[in-house]
DNA sequence: GTCTATACAGCGATAGAC
DNA sequence: GTCTATCGCTGTATAGAC
C-alpha cells in the first residue's frame, strides 16, 4: 500500500492529482473538472468517494502533512544539529526548478486559504508548524536554546521569502545565490551556539 | 485631483475599491459584484469605464505603482543610506496589522497572478523590481556594491517571508520579534560596509 | 463503483432604455 | 453616465440508471 503506487485506489488517485493540480494552479481555480480529467473518472464520480471539494482539500491536507513528517524523520539521520539544519535549507535547491515555477507548495497553499478565510486554513498552517517545531528543536540543540524559535522563523521566512521571489520572477538563479546567503548566516549562527556552549 | 479625494470621480472610486477588495480577498476572489456593492453602483455600468475585469487590474496596478513610487521618494529624505534602509523595514512593522490579516499587497498579489499566469503579472512584478533597484542602490551607496543586489534581494526576501508567515500564523508578535532580527542583520551590513569602505 | 443527466447559483460580459 | 434585463458559460453538487 506504497502512496505512490501505479495501482492506487480511485479515492487515492483523486487526492495525488488534487495535490498536484492545487500546488499548480491554485485550490480555487482548479475544477472538478481539472481533477476529473486528470483521474480520468466522470465528474459525478466524485460524491462517491468525497462529499464536497473541501473533503478532498481535507485529504491533500493530510497527505502533505504524513509525507512532511517523515521527511523531517528521515533528516534526523543526519549527524549533527548543523547539518540537519543544511538539510532544510538544500530542500529550497532540490526543489528549485518546481519553486520557480510553483513557488512553495506550503506557503502558496496556506496564503491562499488565509485570503480566502477558508476552513481549513489551520490545518494548512500545521504544516508550517511541523517545519517551525523541528528547526527550533535542531537550533536548541545547537546551543541557542533562548532564541530558538526566532532563529527557526527567521529561516522559515527566509526560504518563504525566496521561494516567494523565484516565483514572481521565474528565477531560478536567485534561489542558487539566495541559498549560498542563507547557509553563510546559518554557518555564523553555528559559531554563535558554539561559543555560547563554551560560556555555559 | 488627489488621489485619495471625497469627490473622486466614479473611474476613480472603481480603482481604489478594487485596489482594497483585491488585497483583501484575492483578484479571482473578488467578483463585480463584490466591487460594485463597495462603490454603490450596479453591475452594467462598469463596462462604460473599463472593458474587463482585467482592465480594472491593470488600472490597479498602475496606481500602485505610483504610490509605491512616491514613497520611494520620500524616503530619499532620510540622511544617509542606513536610514533609508531602515524605513523599509519600518514599513513591515508600520503595516503589521493588515500584514496580519492580508499579508504584503506586493507578495500576494504577484503569488497569485504568478499562479494564474495571468497576463499582468509582469506589470505586477514591476512592485517588487521597483523596492529590488531602489534597495540595491542603497546598498551601493553602503558601500556593498558587488553584493548590493544579492543583498537587496535578501532583505526582499526577508520582509516577504516575514509577511507569509505573520497572515498564515494570523501572529503580530511574530513581525516586531522578526523586525528586530532583520535591524540586527542590518546592522551587521552596515558594519561591514563600512570596513570595505575603509579598506578601499 | 461508475456513469449520464441535470439542478441551481454565480460569474464576466452585452444590449438597449433612460 | 447610469440603469435593468439578460446572455452564455462554468462552478459545485445531486439524482438516479447501470
């Protein structure tokens, strides 16, 4: 039962391509007949596996949320809080090309639904708070315990900021000279933890 | 013929409730009936001022553009080139109560129309290339010029993410927190600015 | 489980009276 | 310059056959 699997269920069909399609084209401008197109299923087929196109948001909602989580598990791998923390920042060159033509699947999605004051707009900004809670634990546990959650802000709204700008100018270059900024400032926060243990 | 005038003309009024609904609620989000409720008159009679729903964007854009323009210019009162710089961050915090609720007019804007892929999203990008040009020279003038866009583009970047994270969060203690960071980083620049200046 | 047919509201846009 | 009336289309959602 791999999420990715070709021989998916309908239901699961449906929520990979909604995914998609919402991260491409927004949630509001994407149709029940976008996702009907792409699942290759009539229109009507939907109320069987969902009850309104909020459910399907729901589903997406909770995919992205599984699929982030064990992500930031399998980062845990790394050696130590420095380069846990790169591995966050490399996210924003890995997935540069679809950056700068989609900008960050998390950002666009929750600024869309806080516009739109939509309902599910506090189980959108869980995913922000999964990335938030993570780099906060990794800045703690290198040696900046008092300003962890600033720090973790602070690169969150750096790499939203990038991801923001790419998008807006089709740049991907600016995400390359950008991320070489973003790990000088997390080598010069590094030095300040350590010194900072060495005083302790 | 002041833009903001009790006596504006109907073209007028048309623009500036767009211009508030648009931020608000989204260009997609907003209907003619959403804009035509705002400046009390009915649906027909906007198609005597503008053709379409995107003329009325541009238009948008346009006074925008101004504004922002005008602004720029009046920051160039500040005595030297690290209070200018301040008085952009300054506006994150000046702004921070509709940044809350609406996120930067700039950033959401372009997102969506980047998004869309809608016609006037260069027009729209043009917000940011003007803040872009107009830091970059500051941090010329700060004595950083070989960095001076890659710098410009960091605080952009900063003041965006900032932005992202305050609508998402609906937090405003997270934008005075995060202005402080961003004047202790600005110092730092202003800093080393000076050493090269010297050094030169 | 999947289909066709359809209801019903809202959208942008047009025509023509005043 | 502003209005009312209406068109054509697309949106979500439902009913019911297969």
């Amino acid at each position: 039962m791999s999420s990715g699997s070709k021989e998916a269920g309908t239901r699961q069909r449906i929520v990979e391509a909604a995914d998609r399609l919402f991260y491409r084209q927004g949630y509001e401008h994407t149709s029940f007949s976008d996702i009907a197109d792409a699942v290759q299923i009539s229109r009507g087929n939907f109320y069987y596996h969902f009850r309104s196109k909020d459910e399907i948001l729901d589903a997406v909602i909770a995919a992205r949320l599984a699929a982030t989580g064990e992500m930031l598990a399998g980062w845990e791998r790394a050696a130590d809080p420095a380069a846990r923390l790169r591995s966050f920042i490399h996210l924003l060159f890995v997935n540069r090309l679809s950056i700068k033509a989609h900008g960050c699947p998390v950002g666009t999605l929750c600024g869309e639904l806080a516009k739109l004051d939509h309902p599910a707009r506090q189980e959108a900004n869980e995913l922000f708070t999964l990335f938030r809670a993570w780099l906060a634990r990794e800045f703690a546990r290198l040696g900046r315990g008092r300003e962890a959650d600033g720090l973790a802000l602070h690169l969150l709204a750096l790499s939203q900021g990038v991801a923001t700008l790419a998008h807006a100018f089709d740049d991907e270059a600016l995400i390359r000279r950008q991320v070489r900024l973003i790990e000088a400032w997390l080598d010069e926060q590094c030095r300040a933890g350590a010194r900072e243990k060495q005083s302790a």
